[in-house]
C-alpha cells in the first residue's frame, strides 16, 4: 500500500489494521468524486421552462394519477417526455444509482459503528479504535466524510433538481419497489432554502465553494449516526491531536492552522451531536481551541463553510465565536497579516536569489521559517477573502485596500512562495541523496586541516608561523583520531563526538598562541565550518520534506486558480518570464490531486482509475485556462519579427560602401528580433517545465495542446483575414490576392521562426491550419448557395447581381463568373483566357498562377517555401463550388429540355424526325426541313443557349484549375501524385470486378477517397465529369441537332483566332461557352448519343452541300454556303472537347465536307 501523505500521517500498517473502516472511507471518497462529476454535468433540460409539464416534484407521489392523465393523450407532453428519456435516461441512472450507493453506505456504516460499540469484534473496540490514531483518523472520516458529501450534494445539486432527477428516474424506470427508495426520497427531498442562494437548479457560483446551508443539523439528522460513538468521536477530536500536525507549527499562533483539518472534521460531526452546538462552556472551549482567529473553515478539498454564517441558528455557538472575532479583532487580525505581506515578498526576494544546495544546507531552518510564514498568512488571507458573511468579508478586503495589498499582490507572493517552495523541496531531495557523499566530503576536508596544523607544530610544515607545543600537538593528534573515527551509519555517536570536538576548539581558540596566529585561527575556522556542515548533513531528514508538503498545502485554494485567471493572463501577455513561475504554481495545488484518493489508493480500490481520471481531467482544465493566454502572446510576440522580415529585401551585394555598412547591418531590426526571440525562449522554458514536472503526476500532453491552441489563434487570424476579403473589389481582386499573399508569407515565416524555438513542426501547423480555414470558408459559401438554389433555379446568374458576398470564396466566385460572362468575353484557346471585344484580357493564366500560388511562395521570387500543396487546397475548394453550381445548372438545363418535349406535340415531333429521315439520308424536303424545324423551336433557343453558355463557362474555368493543380502537384507532390496514378490504373484494370457490383463497404471507400485524391491533384478531367443521372428526354440528339444549326447563323469563322465569333457588337454567347456546354451536356448521357448527334449533324451539312451544288447548277459563280464551314468547325470543336479522336471524325465525314475542311 501507498504511504499516506503528511496531512493523513496515519501509517500503511494502521490503516491495514482497520479494513472495514479504510473501505468505508474509500468508498466515501469516490461517492463525493461521483456527486461532483454529476454536478458538473447536470442535464440543462431539468432548467429548461418547456419541460416544466413532464417534470414533478415530491407531490407527485401524492396524486400520482393526476399527474400522469396530464400527459396521456397529449401529443406535445408525450414528446417532451420521450425527449427527456432519451437525452437524460444515462445521467438519471447514474445518479439513482449515487443515492443508492450513498443511503447503502450509511445503513452499512451506522450497521458497524453499532457492532463496534457493543464489542462485537474481538480485533478491536471503540476504545481501542480512539487511542490508536491511525484508526481515529479513518473513524473520523468515514462519517465526516459523509456529512460532507450531504452538505456538497445540498451546495451543488439543489432540492427541486434532486426531487425531479428522482421522479423522473422512477417514473421512466418504474423502480417505485426498490428496497432503498424511501431513504433515497428522504436523501433528496427538498432542504430549507438559504436566503439569497442561487436557485435550486444545480451548483453555485464557479468562483466561490464556500457551502452556505441553512439549519445543516436538519439536513444531516436525516441520516444520524449512534450518539455514543458521535460523542466519542468528538472528544476525541476536541481535546487530541489526531493527525499530528502540531509538531509541523511550534508557533502557538500557527495552532489554529495545525489543527484545521481536524476542526473541519469537527464542524461536520457537531452537527450529529443532540446538544453541543448549544452547551456554551463547550462551543467556548471548541472555539478557543480551533477557530478562534479564523471563520472561514475547509472541510473538504476547496469545499469550506464560513462559521458566522452557518451557526447563525445557534445562539451559543454563535456567541462564542463573536466573542473571539468580533469587528475589531477581525480587523486587527487582517491588519496583522496584511502587514506582513510586503515584507514576505522582499524576503522571498532575496531567498529565491540566493538559492542553491550549500544555501539550503546552511539555512534549512530560516527557509523553513520563511515557508511556513509564507503559507500561514496566504492561507489566512486567501480563505477569509472569500467569506458567506458580507460585512466580514468586505471588513477584511477594505484592510487589504488600505495597506495597498490587493489580488496582484497576493497574487505575486502565491507565486514567490511556490518558487521557493518547489527549489527548497528540490535541492533538499537532492541534498538527501548524495547525503553520504557529501558527509565524506567534508570528514575528508577536516582531517586534511587537522592534518595541515599538525604538520605546523611539530615544525616541518611550510607555514610562516612555526612554532612547538606539545600539549596542542598532542591534542591535535587527538582529533584526527577522533575525526577519522567518525561513522556516517552512527549518526547518534557521531553527533555527540562532533559537538565535543566542536565545544574543545572553542577553548583552544581562546589561547593566546591561537589569537595571535592568523594562519592557526583560519585553519580552525575551516575544521569548524566542515564539522558544522557535518551536523547538518545528519540532520537531514525525510521528516524535513514531509514538514515542508504538511505546511505548504494549498487545496483549501484550488478556486483561487480561476479568480486568478485573468490576473495571469493578463501577467503573462505583459510579461512573459511569467511563465518561468507557472509550474511551481501548479505543483503548490498537486495535493488537490492526491488528498481526495488517498484512502481509495490505500485500499487499493477499483474505483481508483476513474475517481483520479475526473480529478486529473479538472486539474488539467484548471492548468489549459490559464495557459490559454500562451498563444496569443507567442504569435503576437512573432508579429513584429515577422512584418521586420517581410518588409527588408535580401539581396546579394558585390561591394559594401563603409558608410553603407551600419545600414546594412540592420542593427535596429536584429535587435527586436533578439527581444522577441528572448520573450519566446523564455515562454518555451516556462511550458518545458510544466511539461517537465507533470510528467509524473498526469498526462498533460502539453505539445499536443500547445499545436492545437497555436493553430486555433492562427485560424482565428487567418479568418478574420479572409472575412475582410470578403465584399464587392470593383475587379480589383488580383491586388487583394497579392495581399493575402504577403500576410501568408508573414504567418509563414511566424510559425517557422516559432518552431525551432518550441521544437514543434511549424510549417505543418501552418499547412493543417490553412487547409482547415479554407474548407471551412468552403463549406459556408457551400450553405450560401444552397440557400440560393432553394429560392432561384439559376444562382450563376445571380453572382451578376450579389452586390456583397458573405466569404472569400463567394467573392472569388463573383468575381470570376463576371469576367468570364459569355455574353461580354470570349474564351480564346491558343492564349487560355478570355478577352473583351477590344482584345483586354479579363481573366487568364496570370490569374490562376497567382490563386494558387498565393501561399505557395515565398513573397520575393526566391522559390518555394517548405509547404506542399498549401495553394492546391484552395483551388480544390473553389473547384468543389464550382461543381455544385454546374451539377444545379445541368439538372435544371435537364429538367427544361424534358419539359420543352412534353410542351410540344410528341406526334408532331416524330412526324419532323421521321421528315429529315435517318442520319445517313438526305431529307425528301432538303434544306427546307431543316428551317421548318428550327421555326418551330426557335423561342426555345434563347433559354438553352443561356444555360448552355453558362455550364461550358464554368466547365473552361474548372479545365483551367484541374490544370494547375495538376502541373503544382506533378512540381511539388510528385510522389503522391505517381502513387495515386498508379492507384489508379490497378483500379481501372480490375474494372469488370468493380463493375460486377462484389465489392463490399470498405473497398467502395477505398475507390471513393481515391476519386477524391484524383480531383485534388488534377487527375480528373471536368470534360468528362458527370453532373446528373437524369434520363435523357425523347429526340434529345435531334433536339441538340437543330439547335446548332440554328446557332451557326450567329457566328463567323474567325480564321485568325480559330474560333467561331459574333459578327455584331451584339450579346452573343461565347461559342466556346456554347460548344463546351452542349459536350457536358451530351456526356450525362450514353455515348450512344454522342455518336447520333454527330450523325445529324453530318446529315445537315450533306443536306447543305446538296442544296449548295443545286444552287451552283442552276446560278453560275456563286461562292460556297458559309454554313457548311462554319458546321465543320462545330463539329471539329465538339469532337475535340469530347475526346473523339481526329481519325474516326474524318472517317464519318463525307468526301464533300473533307474538301471543305481541307479548303
């Protein structure tokens, strides 16, 4: 079993002796852990005014009927009920299971305190249990202990939430037979409300533990335990010392300190007494003894009771304590304490910097001193700041305020102590062990004294002081016997051998050979010094280190953490050395770790695990906040180093003019970067230690905390950034991305001037970060246009209009749907951009290098920075935006076509398709077929042509980002980029298994993540995507057919530019726009389509051609029909966007066409 800390000095072997006792204790100690964790997590529903109606009280037990004919019938009532059983059903358990747990305990306990008053166990009696004091500790605290778990139950879970968690519980569970529930109801029904207390809905202010129960007898005579052992029990602990603590505070003004652990035990037990709360002579004596300086008593952990609230109901107890603390006493009692905290803080001052082994071994009982001093008065003021009693309390802040002493200074002195706390503790365990080594050492500087002031008097020696005595020579042999004699094991022995020898030296000393000797009194001086040491190395203890975590306990302030918190934060962003005290605070507060499972670890309890787990997740919760100000202060730290190296250009010079030297040298900028940098090393040595010194104690995982918190600040920052980017630019983007760019190079260079010095991996964070924010921005414009389809059917359109998008990539959006409109651009192949009409271009390649590359270099043309694919998330973003408003555009172009066969007459239509015959016909009609069918569907077009200009422009935009994020990919992810290629043809080559439709979940994952690595590195042609899986309408590839026809009448060939154009300064839609969106379109469908659209269109330039040669016989000289060529180039464009090789087009096209397409 663990040995039991110094503020529970009762020993292993007692508290084996005792197992039923050290049970119950451990037992009660994971019940209170489990009541606070349920505290802490109280369901909000059982505060919430909707559940009201299905949430009862103890009255339901009354009229359980009515109560349940309110809610049959009623829908609404009934949903409330399901909801709450569901969402609530798992803490309602445990917690029946807490009260349970707590009335089974109390039935067993009061079971073994009535047997062990009737001496029904041979191994032990009540007697005998008092008079040993490691048994009257565990007495003491199996029932205190219980007391204290009513009381935080009454403090942290109020009576109306209890009576409801109950109720619920039973009604949902219909446990109304179990054996305990009567005690269970008794355990929760509603206590005497405080006057003024927070509601009955949970825990009290998180700044305050202080337990202000009105009429507490009441509340624990519920649960009362046998009156004889009661008052055994407590004269027990009124008149002993049951845990030793006196022997750690020989000042008779630390008594009530020494005993505070025992009289907070006390106060609990009083109230299970008939009548001492009100005996006079009594409550006199108790206060004398334990409160008579201090009202403000801790009974469990940081939990504690303010007396002068809480024996308000008792008019003797509460005489007896205004006797001692009335208002001049308090206020010459916090005057006294206030008085000496500028003094503690200059003595600590000068002991924190005279630190070290020899100091502490030398001044082991002023620094003990110093120590306890320390403690007292914190303790004191620290508890009493946070008194019940209004005036009290108020009384004592107003002397704090008129000696200058406020939270920061007590503040300071919390953390000066605890420094010098942690480096005495620390030296003392490393002075006790080389306690041997050292011991030798200075035996062996003592005899080589004595030796040399031997050699001296009998006169061969070197000195210049010689001179012969035989009786001091005679003694000096004397004492090189008795020093070499000395034994390190004998400490006893060597002890008094070292004072004899010590009181002789003295008495030589005061020979007057020896005063008029210089060199004889140094060389006694050092004997002296090394037999001093001597002693005081025996006299290094483990008595010493348990004295030192006795009076340096500070759980009774575990709440001072929180009020404190912004103090340090504040602190720490001013000052960031700070951060060199920080772990020494912490550790001041371990014993809030330990204490609570002491006894369960003694035991050796299952509950150990998860009762340290909760203890150590709050422990851990309290450290994070306050360190939560690191971030913050390490990047604004970088800030300035940052903007210093991003404003100065580095360039190589070939000569250095020596008045241009100093400018060069930039000693003002390397200046502030060393500042900044000594701030940064100093906050990393400060998280080192922490990390360092919990080690042991929990797991932090501080570096893991740190990254997230670092990337957290960065992403707040690079939000707010982006936000800022988010609204109209009047075409002035580029020079918003050119901004974004230089602020990524700054937060780049932060982040690696960050990691060498907090040995993190900087430029991953930056990478992670950045990727997040921008999926992050993605997915909100994502809802954005959601939002938008849900009220338009053509949200592209309406980017035109959008005056201020919401996010970055909304305005990115806008911004590029503008400039590439197909009714004001044209897409030029040869330069992959798009012009105006005067040859401007609006949007290239410039663009595109400059979107991905905005966090990709570095700033100045040097190269790339250390980060992958930082740019290439970005663009797959906005790729993904992109898809979206293609796949609306596509279903609603889809859903059109359907409709606009379903409009016409379908007769009608079969007999014009049966009229132009099949593709490889000439129509009986000719040409004129043709007209007849454009005529018919020509107040169609317009919307088609729109649709389809808007999908080919977005699909030419998301060709151009597959292109780069291919080509960045192949340059900066090569590896991965093969790795996924290679994936893929595997995959493609075990096509026909996937297609069989045998694989299972796991491998369909597979495939689906691999299509998604495709698309971020490019790998996946938007030409071929597909965007819907509509059916394709009836006489869609006639449909198409007839469509382009009557779209070439727009354009002219444009041999200069390749291109088809518009020959008026009119809005035509862009026919790369036009030919692209028909292609994507085509591809939703079988290929079957593909190849009948092309067959129409081949029959129409036949049907052209023939009607063109009719032309020529019958009017000699006229030049070629401009539609024939202008049909070849659309059919040319479309093959080529679909992929169709050159070949198998010319192998379909009739000899005629050829000589025009060779022409």
């Amino acid at each position: 079993m663990a040995e039991p800390g110094p503020s529970r000095p009762a020993t292993s072997a007692a508290a084996g002796d005792y197992p039923e006792l050290l049970g119950f204790c451990a037992r009660a100690e994971a019940l209170i852990a489990e009541l606070l964790l349920l505290s802490d997590r109280a369901p909000p529903q059982f505060a919430d005014r909707r559940f009201d109606p299905v949430l009862f009280d103890f009255r339901y037990f009354d009229s359980p009927g009515d109560f349940e004919s309110r809610i049959e019938g009623n829908i609404e009532m009934e949903a409330l009920e399901d909801q709450l059983r569901e969402s609530c059903g798992p803490y309602m358990q445990r917690f029946f299971a807490l009260l349970d747990g707590a009335v089974t305990y109390h039935e067993e306990l009061c079971s073994y305190l009535n047997d062990l008053q009737e001496g029904l166990y041979a191994h032990c009696t009540l007697d005998g249990v008092l008079e040993n004091n490691g048994a009257c500790q565990l007495l003491v605290e199996s029932m205190s202990l219980f007391g204290c778990m009513i009381l935080i139950m009454e403090h942290r879970i109020g009576g109306l939430l209890r009576e409801r968690l109950l109720v619920a519980h039973l009604r949902y569970d219909r446990t109304f037979s179990h054996p305990n529930v009567e005690r269970i109801c008794e355990l929760c029904r509603r206590h005497v409300p405080t006057p003024g207390s927070p509601a009955d809905f949970g825990s009290s202010s998180c700044f305050s533990e202080v337990i202000s129960v009105q009429k507490p007898e009441d509340l624990l005579g519920r649960f009362p335990f046998p009156e004889p052992v009661v008052d055994a029990v407590i004269t027990c602990l009124r008149n002993g010392d049951v845990y030793n603590h006196i022997r750690f505070y020989p000042d008779p003004q630390h008594r009530t300190t020494a005993l505070s652990l025992q009289g907070g035990h006390l106060y609990v037990l009083l109230f299970y007494s008939r009548d001492l709360l009100h005996r006079g002579l009594v409550m006199r004596e108790i206060v004398d003894r334990f409160f008579k300086d201090n009202w403000v008593v801790p009974i469990f952990l940081h939990f504690s009771v303010d007396l002068l609230v809480s024996w308000d109901a008792y008019k003797e107890a509460k005489m007896s304590l205004v006797s001692c603390l009335s208002p001049a006493s308090i206020r010459d009692i916090s005057l006294h304490h206030y008085s000496k905290v500028p003094h503690l803080l200059a003595d600590l001052g000068v002991h924190i910097r005279a630190i070290n082994k020899k100091y502490v071994l030398d001044n082991s009982p002023s620094l003990l001193s110093i120590i306890r001093e320390c403690n007292f008065t914190l303790r004191w003021l620290l508890l009493h700041r946070l008194a019940s009693d209004k005036k009290a309390r108020d009384l004592v802040i107003s002397i704090g305020s008129s000696q200058q002493v406020d939270e920061g200074n007590l503040l300071k002195l919390l953390l000066k102590a605890s420094k010098l706390e942690f480096e005495v503790k620390q030296l003392h365990v490393e002075l006790l062990k080389t306690r041997e080594s050292t011991w030798d050492k200075k035996r062996h500087d003592a005899l080589e004294c004595v030796k040399d002031l031997s050699q001296n008097y009998l006169g061969v020696g070197t000195a210049s002081c010689k001179f012969k005595n035989k009786t001091l020579k005679d003694w000096l042999e004397h004492l090189f016997s008795e020093v070499i004699s000395l034994n390190y094991t004998a400490i006893g022995s060597s002890g008094r051998t070292i004072h004899r020898v010590l009181s002789t030296l003295k008495d030589i000393e005061m020979l007057n050979q020896i005063k008029e000797s210089v060199q004889i009194k140094e060389g006694f001086a050092k004997i002296q010094k090394n037999l001093h040491d001597m002693i005081k190395v025996l006299n290094l203890n483990q008595e010493a280190t348990s004295i030192f975590t006795a009076i340096t306990d500070a759980k009774y302030a575990w709440v001072y953490l929180t009020l404190f918190e912004a103090l340090l934060k504040k602190n720490i962003s001013q000052n960031p050395a700070e951060t060199l005290l920080l772990h020494t605070l912490f550790l001041k507060f371990q014993s809030w770790l330990s204490a609570p499972v002491q006894r369960i670890k003694q035991c050796e309890s299952p509950d150990y695990h998860c009762v340290s787990t909760y203890y150590s997740s709050k422990y851990a919760a309290n450290i994070f906040a306050v360190l939560d100000a690191i971030p913050v202060t390490l990047l604004k730290n970088t800030t300035a180093v940052s903007y210093v190296n991003a404003d100065q250009s580095t360039h190589l010079v070939n000569r250095i003019n020596k008045e241009a030297l100093e400018e060069l040298m930039q000693l003002d900028q390397q200046l502030c970067e060393a500042r900044q940098a000594a701030k940064l090393c100093t906050i990393s040595e400060g998280l080192q230690n922490i990390s360092k010194n919990f080690d042991d104690l929990i797991n932090l995982n501080l570096g893991g905390w740190l990254k997230k918190m670092i990337k957290r600040e960065l992403a707040l920052q690079l939000e707010g950034k982006l936000k800022c980017l988010a609204k109209p630019t009047n075409g002035d983007i580029e020079n918003d991305l050119n901004s974004l760019s230089n602020y990524m190079l700054s937060q780049v260079q932060r982040v690696e001037f960050l990691q060498d010095i907090l040995h993190i991996d900087g430029c991953s964070i930056w990478q992670e970060t950045l990727a997040a924010v921008l999926e992050q921005c993605a997915k909100r414009e994502l809802l954005e246009l959601m939002a938008h389809m849900e009220r338009s059917t053509n949200v592209v359109k309406q980017f035109n209009s959008v005056s201020s998008p919401s996010t970055f990539f909304g305005n990115l959006l806008q911004h590029i749907v503008q400039l590439t409109s197909p009714s004001h651009s044209m897409f030029i192949e040869a330069m992959v951009g798009w012009f105006d009409a005067r040859g401007h271009e609006l949007l290239g390649m410039r663009f595109f290098n400059l979107l991905e590359l905005w966090a990709g270099l570095d700033g100045r043309g040097l190269g790339p920075i250390p980060m992958d694919c930082v740019g290439q998330v970005g663009l797959a973003c906005l790729d993904s935006l992109i898809h979206i408003l293609i796949k609306q555009t596509m279903e609603n172009t889809v859903k059109d076509l359907h409709n606009l066969v379903n409009t016409k007459s379908q007769d009608e239509l079969s007999k014009l398709d049966d009229l132009l015959g099949p593709p490889m016909s000439i129509p009986l009609m000719g040409w004129s077929s043709y007209k007849q069918m454009v005529k018919m569907f020509d107040s169609s077009w317009g919307p088609l042509v729109e649709k389809l200009a808007t999908i080919g422009q977005l699909q030419l935009v998301r060709n151009l980002i597959s292109f780069k994020l291919r080509s960045a990919c192949k340059i900066k992810a090569n590896t991965i980029t093969s790795s996924v290629e290679v994936l893929v043809s595997s995959i493609h080559m075990q096509k026909q298994t996937c297609e069989s439709g045998s694989m299972d979940q796991t491998i369909r994952l597979f495939h689906h993540n691999i299509k998604e690595q495709q698309r971020f590195c490019g790998l996946l042609s938007p030409l071929k995507a597909i965007y819907s899986s509509d059916d394709p309408p009836m006489f869609l590839t006639r449909l198409l057919s007839v469509f382009s026809i009557s779209q070439l009448s727009r354009y002219v060939l444009d041999v200069h530019l390749g291109s088809l154009t518009s020959p008026l300064k009119r809005s035509t839609a862009d026919f790369s726009a036009v030919i692209v969106g028909l292609c994507t379109l085509l591809r939703q469908f079988d290929s079957f389509c593909t190849i009948q659209y092309i067959q129409f269109m081949v029959q129409y330039m036949r049907t052209a051609e023939a009607a063109f040669d009719a032309m020529t016989d019958a009017h000699k000289g006229i030049t070629h029909s401009s539609e024939s060529p202008k049909a070849v180039f659309w059919l040319i464009s479309f093959c080529k966007y679909m992929d169709i090789s050159r070949d198998v087009l010319e192998s379909c096209l009739p000899a005629c066409v050829l000589a025009i397409l060779q022409s």
